[in-house]
C-alpha cells in the first residue's frame, strides 16, 4: 500500500484532474458534503491508534494519549461540526434590493460556492489537526482537496497518505508527500485557494509563489504570544495555567505562551509557583514518557541556540524541574526559563516553538503593552487579572489572532469562533462558519425586473435637460 504522490508532475497532474472534476461534476449538494466528512471521520476512527502510534515515532516520544486528544478529536470536532451544520450554512441569502427596484420586483441574493481545489500544507507540531481541520471546513463549502503533510513526521505523513488513498478517489481528495523542494512547488501551483500553516518565514515564500497565480491564502503562522500577567492576578492560578500549557506538546505549539510580563515585585514569587507546578505535573525528565520530546536534532539545537546566547549575554536562566539532567539521548528536556534577557538576543526576537519560556518583569502595565505593540502581531495573547477595567484596557490597546483571559490556549478550542492570526501571524480564519465562508465565494446574484425605468425618468441619454438637476438634488449629507 503506497498511495502518495512525490513527484512535482504527479502534483501538477493530480492538480489538473482534481480541477477538471470538479467543473464537471457542476453543483455539490449537502448529501455528497456530509458523505465525504463523513469518510474522513471514519478513516479518523478506525486508523485513531496506528496514527498515535506514527506521531510517537516521528517525535521519539509523544503520548498516544495526548496525540488522541489534540491531533485526532480535535480533528473530529472540526470535521463533525462541519459535517452537522453545513446544510444551514449553504444556503443562499436573500439580500435587500435597491429603490426603486425593489418595488418592481427585483431580487438580490448571496450563493456560496465552492471554490474548486484547496491545498493545504501542514505542519509537524499537530500533524492532523493543521490538515483535518481546514479539510473539515474546504469539504463542508463543497471544495475538493489536496494535502501536504510535513516532513519532518515522516511516519504519520506516509500513513495518512495511505489512509486517503483507501477511501477516497483522489479526485476528491489526494495527498502528497515530499520536503521543502516538493512545498514549494506546490505553493507555485494554480490552486483555488490555498491554506498554509508554518512559520512565519516560510509564510512569506508562499505568498510571494501563490501571488504568481492570484491564488487566495489562508496563513496560519506562528509569533511570540505574550501573557501579561495583572496586578490584580492570582499569581499561583496563573503560574498553575501556564506551565500547564508550556508543558503542552513540549512547548511546540503556535499559541504556546512565549514571552510572560510579570510585575516586578512579584516576580520571585511568580517563579516559585511556576516551579512547583513545573514540578508537579513533570517530576521528572530523562526517560519520562509524559514529556513531549523535541521533534529532532535541528530544533533541539535551534532552541539550545537561543538559551546559550541569552545566557552568554548575561541573562538568569531556571530549569525546571531544576535538579534533573536533561536527556540528550531523546531530546526530552527540561523547561528553561529565561528572566529579563538583553532585548536584542535571539530569544527576545525568534518564537521559542520548544521548551523555553521568558519573563519579562514591568512596574507599569502600559509598559508592557507598549512593547508588545514594538514587536510583529501575535497569533495569541493571554491577560491574567481580576481587574475589569485592566482587563479592557489591554484587549482595546493590542491586537492578536485570539486572546484567552485567566487561562492560556483555550480559544482555539472553540468551534463555532474564527480562529486565525493577524499581521505577522497570518490572515484568513478556519474553524466553523467562517472557515466555511473563507473557503467559498460569496457570489452576489441580482434578478431584473421585467420593466426598466430609466428611459421613463430621463436616466439615460440624450439626456434632458433635468437629469443633472434631479441628480443633483440628492446629493445630501443625510
Ligand atoms: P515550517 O514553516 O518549517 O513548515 C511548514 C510546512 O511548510 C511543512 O509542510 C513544510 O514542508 C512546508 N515548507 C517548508 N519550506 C517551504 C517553502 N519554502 N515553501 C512552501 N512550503 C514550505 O513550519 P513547522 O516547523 O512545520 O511549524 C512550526 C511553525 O508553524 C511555527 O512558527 C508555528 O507557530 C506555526 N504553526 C502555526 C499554526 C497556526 O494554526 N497558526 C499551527 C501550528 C504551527
């Protein structure tokens, strides 16, 4: 069983086909929709344990439980509340027509359509979800697709190109599989819409190749998400979270807290809370099954870099769990946090994407937001305080993909709520409604009446002599 397409003509050709059937086969009624979610969320199902099993693999260590939860129900969620709704969502909306037309009879409405063939290219932190759930959203506006699951899992995007290639013509839906070189490529291809998910560099490369093609993207990038920690806080509720979701997928997440504002004099007490919770949930490192490894080699150095160069600078690092060696063998480590580097390091500047944390101590809360502000748009802030007033003040004066208060990560959750990033951080949303909505065109349709006016009323020309006159008198300011 192979199933995967690796070659740039097997992707240009599939490309072609998939855009052919598409066209020919015209209208994509509720029932097909619903059928096709339907066959992924069975492949989902009955392949659940064999795709846990791939993702612990490719990161020499991932719990299977853990992989369940993130990468196969949070797809299911996706896909099942697409599945349930999307009949609600495509029907055509009646729209107002204008005076006088709408006297005689005029009709306007608004058709969701389908756009043809999505492509999406994943990542490897959640190699499911940053396929499954565009796919949910692409196959609900009645889109036909094509998926690129990284590389860097090799595994689990070999067993998904099986899987598709089981249950689904891949004139519906096909997978390819193949590195940066094959990425690229595919980001050059005329698509009908695009979704990428990865880093912020690469984002721009396949703006610049879809651009080529006028081909619409959906980027979900990455960036440094703040957590400003209040005054009014619960300090230890607010370490507890937090480290709760530093300790998530090894802090390999794209809205893992990366940067954490602390008010000074609280800074120490901020830490031991971190610590003990640290602690709790991860007693131990080396050989723990329950901590997320680095994925590989590469970003194990890539991350080390950041915290040799901080430290080298002068800046306080803690570890956590503080008095155990990490395990070079596989790549589990220790939580590292960095306290107040030099604003110019590396770290200051490059999403962590890994097990490291900063923490930035501030007497005034402005001036927390105003360096948020100084730095590119993140995907995701956190706000901790009980302080109402506080708490207004900072979601009206910074803008992110998403925000949660007093927790970390949990919007994403939401299925009915758009969930994308901004500036930076990407453009475009999935998820729900308006997942469905990026990935149709909202085609306006207007019904003439039968009779035409404007001979009548002197609209059209040769004009006499009141036309400028009538035009004239409904120039008004209100
Ligand atoms: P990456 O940008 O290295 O790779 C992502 C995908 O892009 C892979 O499938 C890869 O094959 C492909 N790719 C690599 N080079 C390419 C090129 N030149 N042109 C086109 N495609 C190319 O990212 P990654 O290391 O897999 O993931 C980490 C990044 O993704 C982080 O920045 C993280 O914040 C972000 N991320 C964002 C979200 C989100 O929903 N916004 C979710 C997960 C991860």
């Amino acid at each position: 069983m192979s199933g995967a397409i690796s070659s740039v003509e097997g992707l240009s050709a599939l490309l072609s086909a998939q855009k052919a059937a598409f066209i020919a086969a015209g209208a994509v009624s509720a029932a097909e929709r619903k059928a096709r979610i339907q066959r992924v969320i069975d492949l989902l199902v009955q392949h659940h344990m064999a795709l846990a099993e791939a993702m612990d693999a490719d990161f020499g260590g991932r719990p299977q439980g853990y992989s369940l939860m993130n990468d196969v129900l949070g797809s299911l969620g996706s896909l099942k509340h697409a599945r349930d709704r999307l009949e609600g969502w495509m029907g055509d909306e009646s729209r107002p027509a204008f005076f006088p037309y709408d006297q005689m009879g005029a009709e306007a409405w608004v058709m969701y359509q389908p756009k043809g063939t999505v492509g999406i290219i994943g990542t490897w932190n959640a190699p499911l979800f940053t396929l499954f759930s565009p796919l949910a959203c692409a196959l609900a506006a009645g889109n036909r697709a094509i998926l690129k699951p990284s590389e860097v899992v090799p595994r689990t995007a070999q067993l998904v190109a099986e899987i598709f290639a089981e249950a689904f013509d891949p004139l519906e839906v096909g997978v390819v599989t193949g590195g940066a070189d094959l990425a690229q490529v595919f980001t050059a291809q005329p698509f009908d819409h695009l979704v990428f998910t990865g880093s912020t560099a690469v984002g721009k490369s396949v703006m610049r190749n879809a651009a080529e093609n006028l081909v619409p993207v959906t980027l979900e990038l990455g960036g440094k998400s703040p957590v400003i920690i209040g005054r009014s806080a619960d300090l230890a509720n607010a370490a507890s979270r937090i480290a709760i979701g530093k300790a998530t997928n090894g802090g390999q997440i794209c809205i893992s807290p990366d940067v954490v504002y602390v008010p000074r004099e609280r800074l120490e007490d901020f830490l031991a809370a971190l610590a003990s919770t640290y602690g709790e949930l991860n007693p131990t490192v080396a050989g723990n099954p329950d901590v997320v490894a680095v994925v590989n080699a590469r970003h194990l150095a890539r991350v080390e870099g950041y915290l040799q160069q901080a430290q080298a600078a002068g800046a306080r690092i803690l570890s956590l769990p503080e008095t155990l060696a990490a395990d070079p063998e596989n790549r589990r480590r220790p939580l590292q946090v960095v306290i107040d580097p030099p604003r110019d390091s590396q770290i200051m500047q490059e999403e962590i994407f890994g097990p490291a944390l900063v923490l930035l101590s501030y007497d005034e809360v402005d001036q927390a937001i105003a360096d948020i502000n100084a730095r590119p748009r993140p995907l995701a802030l956190y706000y901790f305080g009980e302080d109402a007033e506080e708490q207004r003040h900072v979601l009206e004066h910074t803008l992110s993909g998403g925000v949660t208060l007093n927790d970390v990560m949990m919007h994403p959750a939401l299925h009915d709520a758009p969930f994308g990033g901004v500036g930076a951080s990407g453009m475009g949303h999935y998820h729900g409604r308006e997942g469905f909505i990026e990935f149709s065109h909202m085609r306006t349709v207007f019904k003439s009446p039968a009779y035409d006016p404007r001979r009548e009323w002197g609209m059209l020309p040769p004009y006499g002599e009141h036309y400028l006159a009538a035009m004239a008198a409904q120039v008004t300011r209100d």
